[in-house]
C-alpha cells in the first residue's frame, strides 16, 4: 500500500492541468488557490462556518460517474483535490469572460453589498445546480444553508429557480441603512468594514 505513496497532487484548476510536487499536509486548497491570484474564494471563518470560501470539487467514482461537491477550500487539504477538478468563481465567469447566469442574477438583482460572501454563494448555488438543474425554490433555499452574508443578516434569500428556464433568480432583501458616522455614503452595508476607513 504504501508504496504507491506519492506527494506529487495532480488536479484541474478552471479547466487547467496543475502538477505539484512536496505537497504539505498542512496546507489548504484555499491556501493554494489564492497563492496563484485566484483571490475570488475569500477567507472568512476558515473553520468551515461561512462559506466564504466554497469551490466545486469534481471526481469520477468508481461508477465512473462524474460527482460535484461544494466544499470548504479552507478546511480541504490541498492533497484531497488529488485527481479532482476545481472550479472557482472565476472558472465559471466575469464581466470580461461574460457571466455565468448565477452571477448574473446576482449582479442584476443587488444579491450582494460588500460582495465578500457572494463567490461562495455563487459557488454553492452553482454547484448545487449542476447536481440538480430544475429545483424547487425551497431545495435553494435549503442548499444555501452552508453559506453566510454579515451584511444582509435579514437575508431574507428570495430564491426562485425557474424551471423553465433553468435559471436562478436571487431577489434579496437589501438592507440599505446610512452610517451614523458619515451619511454622504448611503452604502453602509453594517459589516463594519467603513468604520475602520
Ligand atoms: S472561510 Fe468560512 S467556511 Fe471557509
Ligand atoms: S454581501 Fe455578504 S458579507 Fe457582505
């Protein structure tokens, strides 16, 4: 068994072939990924809580079936993506490349204020989609139950998947609030982030 040791990991990062050697343990595939400027999978908890950090992780078991998870980048060890491909937020679209539609209806319906927690929402609903393409409003509500928004606590999550179009409509409600400290910015979301500016 041991030995077909290896701590080379070879995986698929938005579609391109990565090959690493000496592997450590210890480090994290969100570690990793923001190391090579795939900085959309943002750090927040990191103790697998928020969600901030949700990527897909696809692999073919032993059906030969190809099986996407939604997982927490900064609890999965680097080496688990071994054979795996991983999809970021930027693997899926941008306002370059053209959007996906789940970030589209993110943009289009206010879906987010501070944006921190909006690529591992839209990772979570894109995963979720691939695995179920025509859900009930309250599979989506239910699949986002792994993911957390500071500014929107009263998230009210208003998601609608059209089954007819196959597409997700998020209408949140946005809590628009002005800062006691400065109200020229009528964009103060509540997460704290302009007190320290
Ligand atoms: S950073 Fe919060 S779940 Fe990963
Ligand atoms: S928009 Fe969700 S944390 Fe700010």
């Amino acid at each position: 068994m041991f030995d077909s040791y290896s701590s080379t990991v070879v995986m698929f990062v938005n579609g391109k072939k990565v090959v690493l050697e000496d592997v450590q343990p210890e480090v994290t595939l969100l570690t990793f990924l923001r190391s090579i400027g795939l900085t959309g999978s943002k750090l927040g908890c990191g103790e697998g809580g928020c969600g901030a950090c949700t990527v897909m992780l696809s692999h073919v078991d032993e059906s030969g079936s190809i099986v996407h998870r939604a997982v927490n980048a900064c609890l999965a060890p680097l080496a688990s993506a071994d054979s795996c491909a991983v999809t970021t937020v930027e693997g899926i679209g941008s306002t370059a490349t053209g959007m996906h539609p789940v970030q589209e209806r993110f943009s289009k319906f206010h879906g987010s204020q501070c944006g921190f927690c909006t690529p591992g929402i839209v990772m979570a609903m894109y995963t979720f989609l691939r695995n179920n393409p025509r859900p009930t409003a309250r599979e989506c509500e239910d699949a986002m139950d792994g993911n957390l928004c500071r500014c929107t606590g009263t998230w009210c999550g208003c998601m609608h998947a059209h089954e007819a179009t196959r597409c997700v409509c998020v209408c949140v409600c946005v809590c628009v609030c002005v800062c006691v400290y400065c109200v020229l910015c009528v964009r103060c979301c509540c997460c704290g982030v302009c007190l320290l500016l």
